[in-house]
C-alpha cells in the first residue's frame, strides 16, 4: 500500500464547457506549489493525487495545497489493492481503536462486484472484530472510515476530509494591480481577487527617505505572503515623496490625503495599462477612515479613467477584515509599526466629506503631469 494525498476540487466545475481550462491552470497551479518537492503527480477523473512523497514533507505539502484556490478538500490516504483483505489491513491504519465509528463506502468502479453498502457493512463487522472497543454508531459516530474503489483496481482508504481554500484557480478571472500598503486592508483584498481567479500584481507608494528601509522590507514580505495564494506575484514600487512635498507647499493641508490618493490612483491606473492589468484592486472599507467616504471615493475614482476599481471589502466591518488576514497568515506582519507613507505631511483634521470643486482647485496649483512624470522615474520591481 502506498501513502497518497487526495485533492479534490469543487463539482460545480465537473460539468460545463470550462472544465478543461479549469483543469489546465488548476493543475499548473498545483504543480507550482509543489515546486521544490518530490512527489508523482497523478490525474485521475476529477481529482488529483500527490504520490511517491517523503512522509517528513507530509505536512509542508498539505499546507502548500491548502493555499491553493480551487481545492475544495484534501484528504490523506492509502491506496491499496481493491480485494477486501488488502482493504481491511489498511483500514486498520486509519481506524481508532475505541469510540464509535462508521465505514462509508464509494464505488467510483460500477463493476466491481460488491455494492458500497456491502462494503461497508463487511469492512464494519471485519473491524468490530479487530477492535473489540469499538462500536457502531451510523448517525453520530465519532469517527468515519472511508473507502473509495476506483476504476484502476485500487482502492483509497481513508479518514477525514481536511478544507481546502476553495473559490477557482489563480488565472481564470484575469489579472488586476493590487494597490498594497503596510496596512493590514489591502492584502486581504489582493487575497479576495485571487480566491475568485483573479491574477494580482502589485503596486506600492513610498516617500522614502521619510519612510524608512523596514516599511519596504514589511511591503515585500506582505508581497511574499500574499504570492503563496496568488501563484506568484510582481511587486512594483513608486515613490510619492515629491507629491507630498509638492502639495504641502502648494495646497491646503487637510487636503493632503485626497490629493495624494488621486495620484496614486492616476500613476496605478497607468501602470496597469502598461503591465496588461485590468483593473485595480484596493483595500477600501466605507466609512473606515476619513478617506473612505462615498466623497473620499468618489474622489479618487473619479480620476480612473479606462479601468474599473475592484474593492472587495468596502463592505466589511474591521473585524472581519482583521479575521482574514489572520486567517492568511499576514496580520502579523501588517501590524508592525512602520509606516507607508511619510506621516510628517499627514493634516491633524483631514477633510471628511471633501467637495470636488475644492479638489479640482487647489489640484489645478500642482504640475499633475510632470509629478506623476517623475514618479514614474523612481518605478522598481521588486522579485517576489
Ligand atoms: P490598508 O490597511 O490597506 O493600509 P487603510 O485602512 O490604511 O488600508 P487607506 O490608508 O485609506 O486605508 O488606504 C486605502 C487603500 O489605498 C489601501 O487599502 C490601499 O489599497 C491603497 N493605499 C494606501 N496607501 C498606499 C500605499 N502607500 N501604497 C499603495 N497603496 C496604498
Ligand atoms: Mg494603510
């Protein structure tokens, strides 16, 4: 009998004329992950296995495929010869020695000559008579033994089902640019997009020499996290120091972020037409913060010209926010304490609700373009 990992994916994509290219960027996907490791990789009718693994990477390969959207679940088995004694030997790795259990059945092979309820019910009695502690209890047992004939002539034996990230594969929905900071909001949302097929790359702002090296060391691991979902990602970073600077001196200051936020929404907007993006992502919550007003957002819409602005939590309560970032693993690191953007400009009272005659009047006291010029003269990328 050999150790193999079962990954299945959602049934919803079995039936359908996307199957196939489904199938295709969800296997590459899944192979990427595993890159580094040694392992068979096997396709059988709807779902995978992983084979001929160390048993010490056991563990590193169920948490790589658990950041893998488009697993629905994975499961870790023995496959073993199809006769019911070969069955019964394995089961007995799986089974507890007390408690209550029960054998559920699946027979992905119509020929084979018992039916799952047979099965079931023989493997149940051999056990019983392995385990004299053990007892039957078909509606709240306490743990479940499963077997699954397939059509190859072996038989998958097995005991839990462990969740996998769901949503579709990372490349399905297109790409867009994800507008990260340090904070804890945008990653979570460059990890919504993906869940939902969505290619993300990724754009910061900094006003270095303000900001310090560590706020650009926090950017690239949050960068690092969130590629562990998103099958990868560039990182393209662009300083905003100039801009800062520029509306200081020109404009008034509570101003300063509304100004600021539509160059960076003109500069990300560019930048994605010229990477092929198709929209932009950001981490904007209503209501969240002085800038996040239906004015704030309107605001730095309204200068996007080509490209729709992707803001899959600007229904969500902070907490829910916070839950998701724990949950991916970068809370963590977005709580460290250095900051994106220069703080030194940031207005003590920052307009709330800022009225777009006011904007467009004190922007007209700025070069718009020859800034957004020369930001683009700092642009890096960054490998992830
Ligand atoms: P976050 O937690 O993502 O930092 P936030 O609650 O701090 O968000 P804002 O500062 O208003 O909210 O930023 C709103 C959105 O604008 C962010 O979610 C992000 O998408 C984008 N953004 C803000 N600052 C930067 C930056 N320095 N670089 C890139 N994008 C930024
Ligand atoms: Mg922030």
């Amino acid at each position: 009998m050999n150790k193999v990992i079962i990954i299945r994916y959602a049934e919803i994509w079995l039936k359908g004329k996307n199957r196939g290219y489904f199938e295709r960027m969800f296997e590459t996907n899944l192979k990427a992950a595993l890159k580094g490791i040694d392992h068979k990789f096997v396709k059988q009718c709807g779902r995978y296995l992983i084979e001929e693994f160390a048993e010490y990477e056991t563990e590193e390969i169920v948490e790589r495929l658990k950041k893998v959207f488009g697993v629905h679940t994975l499961s870790l088995a023995y496959e073993t010869d199809a006769d019911m004694n070969s069955i019964f030997e394995t089961a007995k790795l799986v089974c507890k020695e007390e408690g209550t259990f029960k054998v559920e059945s699946h027979r992905g092979d119509k020929r084979y000559p018992k039916t799952s309820v047979e099965i079931s019910r023989e493997l149940g009695g051999m056990l019983l008579g392995a385990f004299y502690k053990l007892k039957v209890d078909v509606h709240n047992p306490d743990f479940i033994v499963r077997v699954d004939i397939r059509e190859n002539g072996k038989a998958l034996v097995f005991g839990e089902f462990i969740e996998g990230a769901n949503g579709m594969p990372v490349g399905m929905a297109g790409k867009g640019l994800l507008l990260l900071s340090g904070g804890i909001d945008s990653p979570v949302a460059g990890y919504m997009m993906a869940k939902r097929g969505m290619r993300v790359d990724c754009l910061h702002f900094h006003s270095y020499p303000y900001t310090n090296e560590q706020a650009k060391e926090k950017v690239v691991e949050l960068a690092n996290i969130l590629s562990q979902y998103t099958c990868g990602t560039n990182l393209y970073t662009v300083s905003v120091t100039h801009i800062q600077e520029s509306i200081h001196e020109h404009c008034k200051a509570e101003l300063m972020i509304t100004l600021l936020r539509r160059f960076m929404y003109r500069i990300a907007e560019r930048l994605a037409l010229r990477k092929s993006a198709q929209c932009l992502i950001t981490g904007e919550s209503l209501g969240q913060v002085a800038s996040q007003t239906i004015e704030g957002v309107t605001s730095s819409n309204s200068v996007v010209e080509k490209l729709p602005v992707l803001r899959p939590l600007i229904g969500f309560d902070k907490n829910e926010i916070i839950d998701r970032s724990v949950k991916m693993g970068a809370y963590e690191t977005s709580i460290l304490p250095f900051e994106d953007c220069c703080t030194v400009f940031l207005p003590d009272f920052p307009a709330i609700k800022p009225k777009l005659s006011d904007i467009l009047a004190e922007e007209s006291k700025l070069d718009v373009e020859g800034l957004i010029k020369e930001a683009f003269e700092s642009l890096e990328k960054i490998e992830i």
